[in-house]
C-alpha cells in the first residue's frame, strides 16, 4: 500500500535532521498540547465596565452583571450594525437571560456593598442572532492556519512546550472574528511540523503538504517579542502580525504592564488587537490565500488511439492479476461526537485500524461538540462504514460524508 502523506513528512523531517536524538528529544514529554475554546456558537463583547452600590456584596454583585447583559447588549448591537449605542432596541431582564450564555470576569473587587468588575459577556449566537439581523452567519475569510512565535530572553518557542502566548491563542474567542482561524492543540506532531524554523522557510512545496495536513488554505504568524525590565517587574511586549510563507508583516504595536502578575492580561489584549489587524487586512484585500500555495493540477493525460493487435497462434488465455496497492484513495469526512480529549483520541485510533484507512486527521476539533476528521481510506466509502459498524459504531450518512457515534448518541 502507499504510504500516507503523513508518513512521508515525517520520514522527510526526519532525514532532514543532522542530530540522530532529535526527533525523540522534540516529541519526548507530555507539557504541551492547550485545546483552543470552542467560540462558534457565542457572540463575546469584552470589557464592559460596572460599577454597582447595594445593600449587600451579594447583590451589589447580581446588580453589576444585571448591568454589564445590558450594556454588553447595546455594544454588540451598535458593533454588529454600525449603529449608535443609543439606538440599541431595549430588552427586558428575562429576554437577556435567556440570551446570555456565560459572563466572564476579566478583573473584580468585592466590597461589603460595592462591586467593580470589568466584565466579558458571551451571547449565544442562534438566540441572539435574529435580533441582531445577521441569522448567526458571519462573512469569514479562507481557513488560516495560526502558528504563535514568543521571542522572551533569547530564546524562541512555538508548539514546542506549553507557553504563554499558545496558551493566549487558545483561550482566545474567534466567534466574532471575519479571520477563520486554525488553531493546532501543539500536541501529536505538531512540535516537529510547526516549528519557529517552520515560520521562516518560503518553500512553497513544504507549505502545501502542512496546509493540507491541518485543513487550511494560508498561515498567519503572530509574534511577540516579550522584555521585562527586572524579575516581577514591569513587562513590555512588541506585538508583530504576519502572513503568508514570505513572512509579510501586517502591522506592529507595543503593549506594557506595571508587573508580571498581569502579563495575561497583556497577552490577550495582544491577540485582540492582532485579530482587529488581520481582520481590517482581510477587508482591505491583503489577506487572500498565496495562490502559490494551491496544490498544482495534474496535467490532462492525452487520450492516444490503441494500437491494433497482431495476429497471434490462439492460446490458453492467463487471467489477469491485479496489482498490490491498486485501489483508489478515497477521502471521506467523518463527523463525531467529542465530549472530551479521550473521546477525539478513541475516535482517531478507532478509525485508524481498519484495513485500507492511510490517515485519520481530526482537522476541526470541538470538544463538548461535534469534531471532523478526514480519512484517506483505500476502497469503498461503504465498506469503511460497514467496518467501523462491525467495532460497535453506530454509523450514518453515505459516500463520502458519514457520522459516527457510540450507543446510537448523536
């Protein structure tokens, strides 16, 4: 059987490495791997500031995020319709409750009848969005695969150990954003293939295998260079947006806290500010796919007239033997439920030992949802379901689309 893409990367890095204990010493240990928060189904509105009187701390608290639903209300309206917050359409308390998913507190202080907080708001997006006059869709650009690049010392880190700025990128909520992120989780491969050095190689053929890998079109690289003046002190993070193997910058800021305790605070302002570029790049134009990194056509195969056969003695007939290896790759795109990260693990191992699968790549991970994994699979698409039927799945759809779960859940 051929062997999959996948494989041939790994055998390509691998013989491309000058160190024999390379490759073990990089993927050794467990500390990396943060799962991206699933946004898709919120709208977020950040920053809403409260500041509330009561008669208890218990109220004051129930009164600053009565306030904060309503006043994050108004922001999403007048940000989803290029309105004034005035001419927001008034809710009812218990209309914004049945709206409000979740209030996120960014920062609080709890008096004996005072409450100061500095609130984030998530809004479901199916019961919001009618409201809004956008029926929960939002216009998005082509999938971009986002590898964040921290430069802090001398030192640059990537998907190679758990660290700040990943961990920045994975809490962050792309609900709202027109940029159609790809976040990797940085565990499995991902430290061999998305590397800093990764970032700085403009080989287009390299580019198209890694986007085909993780279901993307185009790579983003968000970067920050992070000083502190002294240990605890104050930190300073230089904040730079590229795009495209060429490594374009976008645009560039300087952000800075008084202390290390609020170098959180500082990385997620960054990414907001980062996604505001790449989504003003992405409406002035600037961030369309590098057609150089589409996957080139296979040139049309000329159609020749056959040769007529020569006169021959008559003899036995031999029955052909097909060749090994022979059956066509099929891609077929399986949806599963994924409570959790054991689930997508089970499912990706599941699938993986059926005869004829090459690779099972779960490239849209949703955990507590409906993950998607692409399976190159040698053969029929109905024989590969009749095979996960036969390990106790239960197994619907047809051709190339199917849905798998276990105990007849969806």
């Amino acid at each position: 059987m051929k062997p999959s893409r996948r494989v041939r990367i790994l055998v390509a890095l691998a013989a491309s490495l000058s160190v024999g204990g390379a490759v073990d010493a990089q993927l050794e240990g467990a500390d990396r791997g943060i799962p991206p928060i699933d946004s898709a189904s919120t709208f977020e509105v950040t920053g809403v500031r409260v500041d509330v009187v009561a008669a208890n701390a218990e109220k004051a608290r129930e009164e600053g995020w009565r306030e904060a639903q309503q006043r994050g209300w108004k922001a999403l309206w007048a940000k989803t319709n290029g309105r004034p917050l005035s001419e927001a359409p008034a809710l009812t308390d218990a209309a914004l409750n049945g709206m409000v998913s979740a209030i996120v507190v960014e920062d609080e202080q709890i008096g004996p009848k005072r409450y100061i907080a500095t609130l984030g708001v998530l809004f479901d997006r199916a019961r919001t969005g009618q409201l809004l006059g956008v029926g929960g869709v939002v216009r998005r650009s082509a999938p971009m695969l986002v590898i964040p690049v921290m430069l802090t010392g001398s030192s640059y880190q990537s998907f190679e150990s758990r660290n700040a700025w990943q961990a920045a990128w994975a809490r962050f909520r792309t609900g709202g954003s027109p940029v159609d992120y790809v976040r990797p989780t940085g565990s499995g491969i991902d430290p061999l293939l998305l590397n800093v050095m990764q970032t700085r190689r403009p080989g287009r053929g390299w580019w198209r295998m890694l986007l085909d890998q993780y279901g993307a079109a185009d790579v983003i690289v968000p970067e920050v260079h992070l000083r502190r003046l002294y240990p605890g002190g104050p930190a300073i993070g230089t904040f730079t947006a590229r795009h495209g193997p060429d490594n374009r910058v976008i645009g560039q800021f300087t952000l800075r806290v008084e202390n290390s305790a609020a170098l959180p605070k500082l990385l997620d302002e960054g990414v907001r500010r980062l996604d505001l570029l790449y989504a003003q790049a992405l409406e002035a134009g600037e961030l369309a796919p590098d057609p150089s990194l589409a996957v080139p056509e296979a040139p049309p195969v000329e159609e020749t007239a056959p040769e007529l056969p020569q006169a021959v003695p008559a003899a036995t007939p031999t029955p052909a033997t097909p060749m090994p290896g022979a059956a066509a790759l099929a891609s077929v795109t399986i949806q599963v439920a994924t409570p959790d990260a054991g689930a997508v693990s089970a499912a990706e191992l599941a699938v993986s030992r059926v005869p004829g699968v090459a690779s099972a790549l779960t490239t849209s991970l949703a955990l507590g949802g409906t993950s998607v994994m692409r399976v190159t699979y040698a053969g029929d698409p109905a024989a590969l379901a009749a095979a996960l039927q036969a390990q106790g799945w239960q197994v619907s759809g047809s051709g190339a689309n199917l849905r798998i779960s276990r105990g007849g859940g969806d």
